[in-house]
C-alpha cells in the first residue's frame, strides 16, 4: 500500500464520523463492551492508545465489535506498528512522524494518520504522500485559528486535530475547510469505563456525533 493509497484509506475512516474517540484503557476486559457502546452511539472508528500493558489486548477484544473501525494510537516505533496490526488494529495513529515509522506502516500495509504540529511537518508528510494528517498537540499548538493559518497555503492537507479538544471548542475545528474529524477522549471518561456505565458512554457517543 502506498503512502496515497493509505492516506485515502485513513481519510475513508476518519470521514465515518465527526469525533473519533481516544481511549486509554487498563483492563482489557472493558474492550469489547466499550467498543459496542461507542458504535452503538455512532462513532465506529476508535483509537486505542499504546500507553499501557492492556492496549493490545484491549485492540483484539475491539476488532471483535461488529461495525467498528480500530485504530492503534501512539504509534513510536516500528515494532509498535508490527504488534498492533498483528493485534487487529485497521489503521495507526502516531503524535508525530520519523522515516523508519512510515516505512514500518508502509511494509505493513498499515493506514497511517501521522501527526503534524507545524507547517513544515504537514509539507514533509505531504511530500511523502501523507494528506490526511493529525494536528497534534491541538490546543498547545495555537488550537483552531493555528489550523485554520496552516490551510490557508496548505488547503492539500485534512486534518484530525487532537490533544485539548472538548465538546466546547470541537465545533471551532469541525467548521473548518481543512478538517475531516476530531479526536477526543471525552466520550469515554475514566468513572464511567470502570462503573461499566456501558449506557452513559453511548448516550456520550450520540451526542458527540451530533
């Protein structure tokens, strides 16, 4: 798979929903009943972050929900990215980018959406065939009207902002030309994912999609 051949894929799964949720999760065993509830509530594609000893197993549990899209986040290295396509996941998320990264995802036939904080990042992605991007850290790097700059002689780039997005601000980066989705955690809080309030996240989910 092309470095454009992935982009287009990524941006297919990207384009499935408004918000797509990053999760953190610490036991496996709420996977596959937060994956359902999140689906359930419209938001199918998700991303489960590499950033502790769950996430794995917590994106083979993921890859089982019907209708969902799982994505690998906190992709670093290339045995990151050999170990969540083994795991299921469907595409990969990194915070930022490095040529051995690509070139893992690339062997691997994995979708990439890599991160980018400044224009000359979104230009070298590009460069290598990478349109679809992650806007990264989002808020620290000057949030919605910092994005809206970059487009303005980027407008090839579409952009996933993540890192400081909430209900309150995410309608600023959706109305945006250059941005396809948001990336946020909010829709799958800490209390709720360990109460199993399964209900309480999807009704989360509807209203984030909406």
């Amino acid at each position: 798979m092309t470095p454009m051949e992935a982009s287009t894929r990524t941006r297919e799964i990207c384009e499935l929903a408004p918000v797509v949720p990053v999760l953190v999760i610490d036991d496996a065993a709420h996977a596959r009943p937060l994956a359902e509830a999140l689906i359930a509530g419209g938001l199918p594609a998700l991303e489960v972050t590499l950033r502790t000893p769950a996430a794995l197993d917590a994106i083979r549990e993921m890859a089982q929900a019907p209708g969902g899209h799982v994505g690998a986040g906190t992709l670093l290295t290339p045995d990151d990215v050999f170990a969540a396509k083994e795991a299921g996941a469907t595409f990969g998320v990194s915070p930022g980018a490095t040529d051995r990264l690509l070139a893992a995802c690339e062997e691997a036939d994995l979708p990439l959406l890599p991160g980018a904080a400044t224009a000359s990042e979104a230009m070298a992605l590009l460069e290598h065939g990478y349109s679809v991007q992650k806007f990264f850290p989002a808020e620290a790097s000057g949030g919605a009207p910092a994005l809206k700059a970059i487009g303005a002689p980027i407008p090839q780039v579409t952009f996933c902002p993540t890192g400081g997005v909430t209900p309150g601000n995410k309608a600023d980066y959706l109305s945006l030309p250059n941005v396809v989705c948001v990336g946020g955690s909010w829709v799958a809080p800490k209390d709720k994912v360990l109460a199993g309030d399964w209900a309480g996240i999807e009704e989360l989910a509807r209203a984030a999609r909406s």
